[in-house]
C-alpha cells in the first residue's frame, strides 16, 4: 500500500520536528511518529519523517503486539526484531538507521493512540536502558505532544488514511470508557474571574489532554450535542473560536493540578 506524497498527514513533518524538539530537547531518540487509529481501519499519522511511515506502508506492516497487552489501558512495548519481515526491517535500519523502536500505545473509546519512537544508536542495550531509564519524561512527553499540536491533529480528522484488514493492529478502544468516581484532576479557581460549571470544567480538563469531544461524551456518559454545547459555552466565556485556542489559555493560566 502506498501513501500519496501529499497527504496531509505527512506534509507537517517540519512543525511535528520543531515540537518534538520543543518537548524533548537533546535525546537520543531519531524519529518519532505520533498515530490515531480507529477502530472502523481510518488513521492519522504525524512523523517526524515522511519516508519511514512510507516505508511502513509499502511493506503493508502489521504492528501487532503480544496478546497479553491488548487489554491493558496504556501499553509500553520495546519492538523486538522479529516484528519486522526481513525487507522492511533491512530498509529501515539500512536507509533510516533505525535500529531499536519503542510504542506507546494509549486506548480511547473506539481508537488507541500510538506513540513511536526510534533509535539509531547501534548499541541495542544502550537504547533499551534509555527506555526504561527515561519512562516518566517520555510518558510526559506524550500528554504534553497531544496538547502543544492539538491545532495540527484536529484538522487531520477531516483526512483519515483507510488501513486495509491485513495490516491492522490487534489492538482495539474501548466500547465505553472506563469509569471513576474520583476526579483526575484539581481546578485552581483562584486565577479567573470568569465562572464555570462544573461540567464545564470537566469538559476543559478533557480538552487539555487533546480529548475530541466524542471521546469526552463516552468519558462523562453524556451525549455529544451536549458537549458541544459545553464547549461553544466555553468558547463564548473565553472569547475564542477554536479549540486550540482553549487549551492554550488553560496551559498559560495553569487551570489544573
């Protein structure tokens, strides 16, 4: 399967680099790739190198993962080579030096997400050390990711990739997104002087962890009128027509803890 050059998921390579920079600073990691997969075979890619996700595609890659892991909510796995058939583990370590890949994959209601990251280090040890010596910056990484190029993936929801059977993950999201009594988060009130409810503010805490508003329908058990309807809300109270622009403003005032 081939990916047209001018895809939209692969024509932001330059920004995805600058945020990847941004976030991470110096490392040893040499390519990332952010993925949302839905559960219907539509996906949206954002790497850091248009060629490898190419290379993935034209060798028709099926990234499945031990069975074990498919239930769990987040999934960090280290790529073992055999993951890989001989033609594309050679193209991609022979052209792209990849050498050691790592995922993490984060489950969403009817989707997961795919962080990837890659290693060209030739010391296979040293990498997975890295990995699991930096798995708290890297997991920060992937929330902060979600929120600094929530105006990049948004548009691209409008532009999905169809992924054929044969090269689909093992993994699926939830049907219903699991429930907790206990709220995830505190809201610091004391820097606005503007009122919400407290859907409301449910609602922004999702936003800022780059949840659509689909997904936050499924997490709070309501419909997704009506959190359109909260969000419009939102925008109104905030002067802003965008999502993006929402959690700009709840990162710069610090809303939550």
């Amino acid at each position: 399967m081939l990916l047209p050059d001018n895809h939209p998921s692969l024509s932001k390579c330059t920004d995805v680099k600058s945020i990847f920079s941004a976030l991470m600073g110096n490392t040893e990691i040499s390519f990332f790739d952010y993925g949302k997969f839905y559960d219907n075979g539509k996906c949206l890619f954002l790497p850091t190198q248009a060629n490898i996700v190419k290379c993935l595609f034209k060798h028709e890659w099926q990234p499945t993962i031990p069975e074990y892991l498919t239930t769990q909510e987040s999934i960090y796995y280290i790529r073992p080579k055999k993951d890989f058939n001989f033609g594309l583990l050679h193209e991609i370590e022979s052209r792209y030096n990849l050498v050691t890949m790592l995922d993490i994959i984060k489950r969403g209601v009817g989707y997961y997400e795919l962080f990837c990251f890659g290693f060209s280090n030739t010391d296979i040890d040293r990498n997975i050390n890295f990995c699991l010596n930096q798995k708290d910056p890297i997991e920060r990484f992937t929330k902060d990711f979600k929120k600094t190029a929530s105006s990049i993936i948004e548009p691209l929801e409008d532009h999905l990739i169809w992924v054929p059977d044969h090269m689909r993950s093992n993994v699926r999201g939830f049907t219903k997104y699991p429930r907790t009594t206990e709220k995830p988060f505190r809201f610091n009130s004391t820097v606005l002087n503007i009122t919400f409810t407290e859907r409301q503010i449910e609602c922004l805490y999702y936003l800022s962890l780059g949840y659509s508003a689909k997904d936050i329908a499924n997490i709070l058990d309501i419909s997704h009128r009506t959190i359109e309807s909260f969000i419009n809300q939102i925008k109104f109270k905030l002067h802003c027509t965008r999502k993006h622009e929402i959690i700009k403003f709840i990162n710069e005032n610090n809303l939550f803890f």
